[in-house]
C-alpha cells in the first residue's frame, strides 16, 4: 500500500508540529497532498477508472476547503503551507 503509518507519520512530523500532530490544517493539507498526487499519476495510467476520479475530486474539495478556512483564520500559516507544498505557481 502506498500510505502507511510511516509515510503518515513522515508526513505529520515534516508539516505539523510532530509525529502525533494529526489535526492540524497544515497537516491534513499535506496528507490530502500526498493522496492527490498519487491519485493523478494512477489516472494518467488508467484514464476509464471513474470511481478514482470522483475520489480524487472529493479530496481536492475537501483540501480546497481547509486552505479557505486556514487563509480565513491565519493568512501567514496559510501561505506558509502553499510554499511549502507548492500548491500554486
């Protein structure tokens, strides 16, 4: 499996605050991601795998909405974040 407790934990220490920080928006952003890219480069392989596609579109809205709420509450953590995990151009 490509997400292990590894990778999460990985994931949780290089964006959030440690290993066990797991709430944090900077965190999930960064798990959503990791799950996005992944997804991407399996829909480029199998381009008819339509249950994927609406996964993949799920979990951009969801990291759509935490980025609003993070740019809402604290607009330097937020660009903090899309630097970091360079989400924009």
């Amino acid at each position: 499996m490509y997400l292990t407790s590894e990778v999460k934990k990985d994931i949780f220490t290089k964006h959030g605050k440690g290993a066990v920080d797991t709430g944090s928006a900077e965190s999930q952003i960064a798990l959503f991601t990791f799950r996005i890219n992944h997804m991407t480069e399996h829909l480029k392989k199998n381009k008819k795998d339509f249950n994927t596609q609406r996964a993949l579109l799920n979990l951009v809205g969801k990291r759509r909405r935490l980025l609003d709420h993070l740019k809402h509450v604290e607009i330097y953590r937020y660009r903090a974040v899309l630097k970091d995990l360079e989400i924009r151009k």
